[in-house]
C-alpha cells in the first residue's frame, strides 16, 4: 500500500509540474525515477524490489503491452508505407549495425563472450522515444523526423524481440526452445491480427454499435482479451499488441482514433508506475558497485554507438544535417529493454546479473540525458513550415519501446 500512496502523490506532483516539464529540462519520466530511487531500499527503504521479484516483472509487461498497442494505433500501414523510407534505414541499417557495435564493446570491455554481448546488443537495440516525447510532438519539429522517429522506435522493439530470445536460448544451450519461440511468435502476430479483424466484422452486424460515450471501451476490451490469450497459450504478446493496434487503426480506424486519448492516459499511467518501480532497483550500491568497463558501455551505447549507427544508416538520405544528428541523439532506451532485461536475469544464465546491470544503467543514463534535452532541441527548429513539405494537422505522437 505504501507503493499505491507513494505513486498517487508523485503523480499529484506530475501533474502538477507537467506544464512546467514542457517548457524546460524537466522531464515528468524523470520525477518518478527520482521518486522510486528515493522510496526504494537505497534511500528510505518504503518499498522492497528486486529485479527477478513479480512486482517488477508484471509492472514492466504490462506496461510494454499497454504501450506498443497504444503506439500501435497510431501507425495504420498506409502510414508505414509511407514514412517507411527514412525508418527502414534506420531499422534495416541502423539497427543491426547498434547491435553489433553494442556487442563489440560488452565483449571487450566487460568480458562478455560473444552470445551474451550479443544478446546485450539486441537488449539495448530498440529505441523509446516516450522518454523524450517533445521531439515527436512538437508541430516546429519537421514532419518528417518526428514520422521517423515514431515509426522506427514502434517497430524496432518487435524486431529486437526475435533476436533476444534467439541469443537468450544459445545462451542457456536450449536449442530445443528455438521451434517453441518461433512459434511464440508467430502466434503473436496471428492472434493480433486476426482478433481485431474478428472484431470489426462483428461491429458490422447491423444490431451491433458501441454507444458513443462507451466506444473508447472496445479497443481497451480487445486488448485485455489479447492480453490473456497470449498468456494463457504463450504466443507472444509484444509481438500481438503492436500488430492488434495496428490492424485496428487500418480496419477501424473510427475506433483507434476514439481510443486515442483515453488509450495515453492509461498507456502513461502504466508506464508511470513501470518507471518508479524501476527506479526503486537504483540504489547507491548499485551504482558503486559497476566497473568502469560497464560504464564504459553504457556511456558509448548513448554517445557513440546509436549516433554513429543511426548517421551512417541516414547517409546520402537527403536529410538537412540538424535533422540527421537529432535522429542519431534521440534513441533513449526504455521499457522493451527493461523487459528483455528481465528476461536475462530470470533464464540464470551465468551473466545475467552483468548483462542486467548494463540495462538498468544504460536506461537510466538515457532517461536524464534524453529527457532533459529534448525541449532545448525542439526549440533549435526553426517554428517556420520547411519549405516542400507538407501541412502536418496533427502531432505525431511518441513510440515505444
């Protein structure tokens, strides 16, 4: 109970401030990372957690399902078609090339053999840019970065996953669990695709109709329904909750666009709670306890290895040269690697505790870097419309991850 209070008043605080935040370095995600570490049992010791604990496990799950179905929603194909152009470099280039160099420097600098280092790599691959919604939100920002921005960080937490789980088992040695992953998968994307198809069909009998007032309601039923399913067949409810939001915005789009704001609300209040909890496991002891090797990594994962990533896969791309170092600055960390990192310490591999101190710092460092430098960089656009390109009605909105 002292978590619920603990959370009820640092979200009075948020609110509070939340208009203070959008105009300065001050970042709500910031607030309750501040706020978990200060209740945790590194300061005042109000709450216990541990990494492998089913606190910290559910919160982060639900949180990711809740965001990638959110984020999800917002991308109906005809939008991912077309700002496919810059994202696809970004995801087919710039990704793999993250989750190489990343394994490079956990191999030679932490001591990580090359499964684990590459494991590591696939962990801190996928981008959140949520810690950093600024930058996707603000109209002066050019259209096309904020749509690369929010494509690629909606994707790439399910393009990572497959490779988690595949390093994850080579790790463990069970090669056996390859066809059982695979199938995972698979039935993820099946069962998000196929349930709100089902569902929009059914909406087209003519006896059948949300009532306006209680429409948002259906997208927030499906997901729950989805939710459980995956769980209790073990298809892969990541992978299920971004292809269901978006089969629902491209099937029925009236419905997404109704969910939207009630579907932020409850995406930022799970991801809220995600993000104090986890602050809660950043206690003084841990941060002493790291190697200069592991902040090493964590360092040029966010300084180094996704700038240069990202500028090599945006080459020749005809982006102005402000754009393109903003896109390699902004690929803040988040709750994808949260999850894939707990995942690591719940398998026993032998690394897993390393591996799992590299997550947590590298997330950390991302959420106060990012997060308190987006507005500053928002603001260095110009407000004027760039000449070419078209009206923008509506703000694109934060991705995942």
């Amino acid at each position: 109970m002292v978590l619920v209070l603990t959370f009820g008043v640092v979200l009075l605080v948020t609110v509070a401030l939340s208009g203070l935040a959008a105009r300065s370095v001050l970042s709500t995600a910031l607030v309750f990372l501040v706020a978990g570490a200060l209740v945790g049992p590194g300061f005042l010791g109000l709450i216990e957690v541990s990494p492998d604990g089913p606190m910290v496990s559910t919160l982060a799950d639900l949180a990711l399902f809740t965001v990638l179905f959110v984020d999800g929603g917002r991308l109906p194909l005809r939008q991912l078609r077309t700002g496919w152009r810059l994202s696809g470099r970004a995801l087919g280039l710039g990704m793999p090339l993250t989750m190489l160099l990343l394994a490079v420097a956990g191999h030679f600098l932490v001591g990580l053999d090359w499964t684990t280092a590459l494991l590591l790599g696939a962990i801190l691959s996928p981008t959140d840019p949520v810690f950093a919604s600024t930058i996707v939100s603000r109209t002066q920002v050019p259209r096309r970065l904020r749509k690369l921005l929010n494509i690629e960080s909606g994707v790439n937490d399910g393009l990572a996953l497959p490779f988690v789980l595949l390093f994850l088992s080579l790790t463990t040695g069970a090669d056996a669990r390859l066809g059982s992953i695979g199938l995972e998968l698979v039935l993820g994307i099946a069962f998000g695709v196929a349930l709100p198809l089902l569902v929009a069909l059914l909406y087209r009998i003519p006896v059948l109709g949300a009532e306006p007032r209680l429409q948002p309601l259906g997208p927030l039923a499906l997901a729950v329904v989805l939710y459980g399913l995956c769980h209790l067949t073990h298809a892969n409810p990541y992978l299920a909750a971004f292809a269901a939001g978006i089969t629902l915005a491209t099937v029925a789009p009236a419905a997404s666009r109704a969910f939207h704001e009630f579907g932020d609300l409850v995406s930022e209040l799970t991801k809220f709670a995600a993000v104090l909890v986890f602050g809660a496991l950043l206690t003084p002891a841990f941060f002493l306890d790291l190697s200069v090797g592991e902040w090493a990594v964590a360092l040029l994962s966010l300084l180094l290895v996704r700038p240069l990533s990202v500028l090599v896969s945006l080459w020749r791309a005809g982006l102005p040269k402000r754009e393109r170092y903003a896109a390699a600055w902004f690929g803040p960390k988040g709750f994808a690697s949260v999850v894939y990192g707990l995942l690591v310490v719940q398998s026993g591999i032998p690394a897993a505790q390393t591996v799992f101190e590299l997550v947590a710092l590298t997330i950390a460092v991302s959420i106060v870097a990012h997060s308190m430098t987006d507005v500053p960089v928002s603001k260095a656009f110009d407000v004027e419309e760039i000449a070419g390109l078209p009206g923008d009605p509506e703000p694109a909105r934060p991705g995942s991850g």
